[in-house]
C-alpha cells in the first residue's frame, strides 16, 4: 500500500499563521477527518525548530533550549523524590515524522485517519517545534508510549507537579481526535511557545 501527503503539505505561512493571529478570531470547530493547511486530523501545522537552537536532555533526545532548561531542573527534582523521568522522544524533523506516519501506517495496513490518531502527519507534529517530549518512567521501562505510563510514580509524578515547570500534556482523555497520551507534554512556559500552541489550547478549552 502506497501512502501520499500530496497536495495537504502545510506551507510555512500556515505553520506560522496561528503564532500571530488576534486572540479575538473565532476559529472553526475542530473536524477530525478533515485535511486543510488549517488542520490535518485534528492536528496544527508547525514549524521546524533551528537546530542551532536545540539543546540536550539526554538519551540522545534535544528540546529547545528554554524547554530544556525546564526539563532537566523537572527531572532533577523528581529524581530528589525517587522518580527517574528519561526524554524518550524530543525534536523530530519531518523526514523522521513522516516515516513514522506513513511507513508505519503502511506497515500495520491502518488508514491516514486511523494513524493520525495516535501519531501526527509530518508538518503537524508538536515535536517538530523543540517545545514537546515525550516522557519515561526508568523504573518502568515497560510503560513506555503506553496508556499504563499514568499509573507509574513518573506518570503520577508529572500529572501534578509538571505543570510547575511549565509542562502540560497535549493530549488528554478528553481530546476529540487523539488518543490518549499521558507520556506526550508540551512546554508552555514563555510568551513564544504559548503563541506556538495557541490553537490547540484554545480547541481544549472549548
């Protein structure tokens, strides 16, 4: 089975459009089948992070440097209280993301609405923005990726106390159009990521 993006690559101008519109536009209700430059499956369009701008949060894995920061002093404080967190996925390039949309959807025979509920087309991935990460429990390396990840001490852990490092997860139980992912958290901390994830942020709060 062959799988194409075609013409529904998002441009530039719209991965950027939603960091810069006016708070008061009404936006549209979320479609979760529907495939626009505006949204893919229920997911935004972004950026690619600079890779000048990408710092290390071990095990290979790299964030933008302010969602670094507050990854590694998050770790360093669950580590105080026993929870071992390890960076399992950060920044991810579109070539990386469309292999694990396409390829694996072509793999397991799943259609591109069937896929995108569990990984994002390539160009609407939060993890292209060096702002999101998924997240390990080391003491329970078996959880990894899977809803269970919330009944660990790291899934708890972070269920309350990330957001005190400006971390919140993206994709929560009540989201219409992606599973559930307790382990997949976005930095939120500053003025700029937060335009970044303006859309998605609003969409929960509807």
């Amino acid at each position: 089975m062959v799988l194409s993006w075609g013409l529904y690559q998002p441009t530039v101008a719209a991965q950027r459009q939603d960091a810069t519109q006016p708070d008061n536009i009404p936006r549209p209700k979320l479609d979760c089948r529907a495939v626009s430059e505006r949204s893919a499956y229920g997911h935004f369009p972004y950026a690619e992070a600079s890779r000048r701008d990408l710092v290390s949060v071990g095990n290979g894995e790299y964030l933008r440097s302010s969602a670094a920061a507050s990854f590694l002093a998050m770790q360093q404080a669950a580590a105080r209280e026993g929870i071992r967190l390890v960076a399992l996925s950060g920044f991810r390039d579109r070539s990386t993301q469309e292999s694990l949309f396409f390829g694996i959807a072509a793999q397991r025979g799943q259609s591109l609405n069937e896929r995108a509920r569990v990984s994002a087309p390539p160009g609407y991935s939060e993890h292209h923005t060096g702002y999101a990460i998924d997240i390990g429990d080391a003491n329970a390396p078996e959880s990894d990726v899977r809803p269970d990840f919330e009944m660990t001490a790291a899934g708890m852990w972070l269920i309350v106390r990330a957001p005190e490092y400006g971390f919140e997860m993206s994709f929560p139980r009540t989201h219409p159009c992606i599973n559930y992912e307790p382990w997949h958290w976005r930095w939120v901390g500053d003025e700029y990521s937060q335009a970044t994830f303006r859309t998605a942020r609003e969409m929960m709060r509807r």
